[in-house]
C-alpha cells in the first residue's frame, strides 16, 4: 500500500493509504465481463451461460452493493493534490480503453462461429452491448481531462459504442445545463424512463453536433472536415462495424443493431437517475445558479463504485467536474439512491416502482422539503402531481 503524506502546520502528520488503490483494478476488467458466459459456454455447450454477464450486471452487483453497503470515507484535502498527480489511476483508464475493443471483437467473432440459437445470440448481443456502453463511463472520465491523450482514448473508446458526440455533448452541454428544464440529460419527476429516451437520445446528438460545429466555427474550420471530432469517433465506428460485417458475414448487422441500441441505453439509464427531479434555482437575471453537490444523485456503494471508476459519487463530479475518481468526495445531506447504480437502472425500468421510490425522497430532499416550486416536473404531469403530493404531505407533513 502506497502512504501519502502530509505535514500540516494547524494538524500536524496527516497520512493516507487508498486501501482500494489495487482493487480499481476491477474498472479495468469489468468491460470484460462478457467473456465469462463465452467461457462458460465454451466449457459446457450450454448457451443459457451466455445470459451470465447479464445476471452479473443487474442481479449480483446490486445483491453485493446490498452485502458490502456504502463506503462513506473521504481521502484528506490535504493529500488529494499528491493523489491527484499519481499516475497510476490515469494508467489504468488508458489500459481500459482497449479492454472495450477486445471485448467487442471477441463477441462478433463468437457469434459468428458458434451454431446458435436465435435467444443465445441475442443473450451475447445485449451483453456486448451492455460492456460498451460501459465505455462511456471510461470516456466520461477521461473526456474530462484536459491532457490530449487523455482526450484521444476517449474519443477512440467511444467508437465502439458508435456515441462520438457524448464528451463535447456531456462536457459542454450537459454540464451546463443539468438539473434544469433545458437539458435533454436530466430526468424530471413524472418521467419515466422510456419517454426520457425519446428525448434524451436525439437531444444528445443534437446538442453535441451544434455545440461540435460552433466549436470549429471560432476556428475558422468547416464542420464537415477531418477537424470534426464527432465525425473522426464516427469513422471509426463505420470502419469497425463495416469491417465485421465484411470479415463475418451479414449476421453482424442483427448483433450490431441490438449491440448498438444496449450500448446507448447504457448512458440513458444513468442519465435517467443520476438527476432525477432536480432542479437549480433561477436568479433573478435569468440565469441558473451554480450546480451544486445536492443537484445530483449520489450512491457510495462499495461494489458498483469500484467497477465504474466511482462514477456514482456524481455530486462532487458535478460540482467540480475535473476533480478525478480517486478523490471524489462522499456529502452530506445530498440525494441518495438507494442501491448502486445497477440496482437502481432496475428500479427505474419498472416507472411505477421508481416512481413510488423516489418520488417521497426527492420530496423529503432537505433543500426541497415538499416545495414541489423546486422540482424539476414534467410540465403535462405538474397539477397531478402537485394535487397527489399536497394531499399526501397534509396528511403526513414533511419533517424539518
């Protein structure tokens, strides 16, 4: 274990040891996880081992988030700085870049030389997608880096998912906007998870093509030019995706088709839940105030947290985005979901179960405190929600 150290005139000796710093390893290999139902499958000939990955995803991890709980502890400010410049947490985002690809191509290929049936292959193309979408979680935190390599395995990353638009998209657009009416990103109470899509999937892909072609505009460079970064992470998609239809035949385009649509829905559930309902205040002057830790959904659950670089410590991403996932911050009194994020994508696909979950948190939030003025709500639901609440608090008042 490596010891940080600090010598703090007020506190004197201040020491810190990351005693996960080896077990961030398990980001690393997690877009990986499809290979365990391909093995399982190769060893035993059953194709229900393909639906495994799938298992691990939405039932163990919750179940383990469940088992180890949260991790409430936060490394000292005093040694974030020496933690910070440690390159072993950026090695590891770059090692994980190609673990995607790997995992991609190696689906494809099984696909393509097993004798399936029509369920076993699309057991293995959702759970190929599933892994790419998790390169997204990989982009996201590398596109928030200012280093250009950084920024270039993350745009080569997302091109496995075929979301070249999201790091502009996300950094410029949706950092700005989140927790607001304006935002395609952030989710309101009301909406289930299925209309979000239908306006989170294109709003992004618009969004992130105009932020894309203002940004070349101030350069003076055509928008339909090799300086496009949307249009550089498209290419290699197309040569990727066209290159496996090519190299194993025309049933890659159903794998791609399926691969695809998981992979995007990867990003729209946690979109979905990380901002549910949350809503910055508008100053006087018509602007927003600044996005502050309680305008996010957080989750310090053990398990889930080291497989998604602490992607769910989201409240201290958002109110200081370019702080790294090694340093993340556990508050106080900011909203919780109540499992990790796998545990919570499933809770959301069932909206009426969502809606009864979180619904009474986001109305218990201590800066909202049944003032349902401070609720992102979706417009068409405002008076019904507003009349079920008023009765509910009447009859059961919100405590201070």
């Amino acid at each position: 274990m490596k010891t940080l150290t600090f010598e703090s005139p007020e506190k004197g000796a201040i020491s810190f040891v990351d005693k996960r710093r080896w077990l961030w390893q398990l980001s690393m290999v997690y877009p990986l996880f499809p290979l365990v139902g391909i093995g399982v499958h190769h060893l035993t000939g059953y194709q229900a081992a393909l639906f495994l990955p799938i298992v691990l995803v939405y039932g163990v991890i919750p179940l383990l988030d469940w088992v180890f709980g949260e991790d409430l502890n936060n490394p000292p400010e005093e040694v974030v700085p020496e933690l910070s410049q440690d390159n072993y947490y950026r090695r590891l985002l770059h090692l994980t870049g190609p673990m995607h690809f790997v995992s991609f191509f190696v689906c494809a290929y099984w696909l393509a030389t097993q004798d399936l049936t029509w369920w076993g292959f699309v057991g293995l193309a959702i759970a190929a997608g599933v892994a790419s979408g998790l390169g997204l979680n990989t982009s996201h935190e590398l596109g928030h880096k200012a280093n250009k390599l950084d920024r270039l395995v993350a745009k080569l990353v997302l091109a496995v998912s075929g979301y070249g638009h999201f790091c502009i998209e996300h950094n410029a657009g949706h950092h700005r906007y989140v927790a607001t009416p304006d935002d395609s990103a952030s989710s309101k109470m009301g909406e289930n998870i299925y209309e979000f899509a239908l306006r989170e999937i294109p709003g992004g892909f618009k969004r992130g093509w105009e932020l894309e072609k203002k940004r070349l505009q101030r350069k003076g460079k055509s928008t339909w030019s090799i300086h496009n970064d949307l249009l550089q992470s498209y290419a290699l998609t197309a040569v990727m995706q066209i290159g496996v239809v090519v190299a194993l035949g025309w049933m890659m385009l159903p794998f791609l088709i399926i691969h695809n649509i998981f992979a995007w829905w990867q990003l729209t559930s946690a979109n979905y839940i990380e901002h549910y309902g949350l809503l910055r205040a508008k100053r006087d002057n018509g602007k927003y105030e600044s996005c502050q830790p309680h305008h996010s959904w957080n989750s310090n659950h053990i398990f889930s947290n080291l497989v998604l670089y602490q992607l769910e410590r989201h409240s201290d991403h958002h109110a200081h985005p370019t702080r790294q996932y090694q340093s993340l911050r556990h508050f106080e009194h900011v909203p919780e979901l109540p499992n990790g994020y796998f545990g919570s994508f499933l809770l959301a696909y069932i909206p009426w179960l969502w809606f009864k979950i979180m619904d009474p948190k986001l109305l218990a939030l201590n800066h909202i405190q049944g003032d349902m003025s401070k609720i992102n709500i979706l417009p068409r639901k405002r008076d019904a929600l507003v009349n079920k609440y008023a009765r509910v608090m009447e009859a059961q008042p919100v405590s201070a």
